[in-house]
C-alpha cells in the first residue's frame, strides 16, 4: 500500500532532493525501511546511534508518533508521514 | 495584525484586541486554564525560507482578524544555535479547531502536517530537555549560569504545571 512521505525543503538532500516520496509498510518502521532501501542512510538520519529518535519529530497524518506507538504505529493506505527537525518544534 | 519589530527574533500575527490586554489561548470565548492549554492548545508547524513565510502571513492575517485563526508568531531568521535551517512558522490554537485551521493552511499550500502540542514544547524546554540543553550550549554558558538558568525554567513551566485550575498566562522559552 502506497503512503506519502514530506519532509521540509531544508533535509530534502534525505529523498535525492526531493520533498515527498511515496513509501510502503505496514507500519512507520516498514516504511521507514522501505526509505533506507531507496535512500540509502535515510533510517541513519532518524534513528541516532543509541535508538532514538533524538534529531526529528516524526508525524502520522499531523499527529505526533510518540503519542501513538512510536516506530511501530500501524499505516494504512494514503496516510501521510511527515518529518521536521526536532528544534521546529520548539 | 502583523507586528514586525526588528528588534524581535518573532513576527507576530495578533487580532489588535491582544494589543488591549485580552488573551488569544481562548475557547469558545473562553480563556483557558493551564490544565486546558497543556491539554488542547497546540500548533501547526510550518517551515520554509522568509520570502515564502512573509507572503503566507499577508494571506493569513485576514484569518486572524476574522478570529479563525487565534495567533501565528514565525521566525525572524532560522534559529541556527538550535539546529533550524529553515525558519519557522507556527500557527497556534485549539486541538479542537485544528482541523478547521488545517484546512486553511492547506489550500494555501501548505502540505506537510505536523501538530506539535504547547506541552510538548514546554517539555523540551525543561532542564535537561533536549532544546534546553542544546539552546545553553549554544550561547557558551558556564555550568553555574546553567544551573540558575534550569532553576528558572523549572519553576516557570513547573508553575503551569503544578497549577490546572488558573488561567493561563503564557511563558517565554
């Protein structure tokens, strides 16, 4: 199933310079690695070196994944996964 | 009405009954408490470069005099010490209008949807907290100033916090 991912103009370079991509999964790790796959290092930039997700807020159809069940929280069809650096939340 | 004092890091977007004293965290015509702000107040985020927020102002400040849209307040230039390169413009309400306020930024454009809650916000801003910590480092603080400076954020977020039942007042990051 096909899902949108955005991410903001300034970490394109993420997506071969491109600031939407269509991605597939079951949940937002599947489609995160279906990324990694296409773009390569993509889950580096996520994922830090302890496992968390320390450097991006991570956005399933507006809502904040650490409120739903992080990595794992399920997708379904035409969901949107957004991704803006951790310091524009504040 | 759009307030752009270069003095200010922020640009604001304020109905003019704010610059009379009354609150924007409102619902309903209501203000809301703090145990209400940390529960339903929140924004839309957006990022993108000055010229593109500057013309997205002009189009939503209509919104804002019409009270659709409670207040927006963007950044001057990126907030490069926290890691932004990008500035950022947030568009502030109620978790219960979010959807009508979405699909305003949405036919002007805006694509990537990211509500970041305010307790969120005050909960990277806490000692320790990610944008804390980070925002310290960068102005080269020494550990004392550091610790005086936890100390404060502590008690200015704790006192939201610890205090459901008062009106809200704001708080500066």
């Amino acid at each position: 199933m096909s899902i949108i991912i955005r991410i903001p103009g300034s970490l394109k370079e993420w997506l071969d310079n491109q600031e939407e991509a269509v991605c597939q999964g079951n949940t937002i790790q599947e489609c995160f690695n279906y990324l990694e796959n296409n773009f390569p290092g993509f889950c580096d930039r996520i994922i830090d070196d302890k496992g968390e997700m320390s450097n991006v807020l991570i956005f399933l159809n507006g809502e904040n994944i650490r409120n739903m069940e992080g990595l794992d929280t399920k997708v379904n069809p035409d969901d949107e996964i957004g991704i803006i650096p951790l310091a524009a939340g504040g | 009405m759009i307030i752009d004092d270069p003095s200010s890091h922020f640009i604001f977007i304020y109905h003019p009954f704010v610059l009379m004293g009354k609150k924007y965290t409102v619902y309903q015509g209501r203000e809301l408490t703090n145990g209400e702000v940390l529960k339903y107040w929140g924004k839309w985020i957006v990022l993108g470069n000055k010229d593109w927020l500057d013309d997205l102002a002009k189009k939503l400040d209509p919104y804002v005099e019409e009270k659709k849209i409670p207040c927006i307040k963007y950044d001057r230039n990126p907030s490069s010490n926290l890691g932004t390169t990008e500035c950022v413009f947030m568009v502030y309400c109620d978790r219960r209008d979010r959807d009508n306020v979405w699909r305003i930024l949405s036919r002007m454009g805006v694509k990537l949807k990211a509500w970041v809650t305010e307790k969120e916000t005050m909960e990277m801003w806490m000692p320790g907290k990610p944008l804390m910590e980070r925002w310290m480092k960068s102005q080269g603080f020494d550990e004392p100033t550091r610790d005086m400076i936890r100390k404060d954020a502590e008690t200015r977020i704790g006192k939201i916090f610890d205090n459901p039942d008062m009106i809200f007042t704001g708080w500066e990051q």
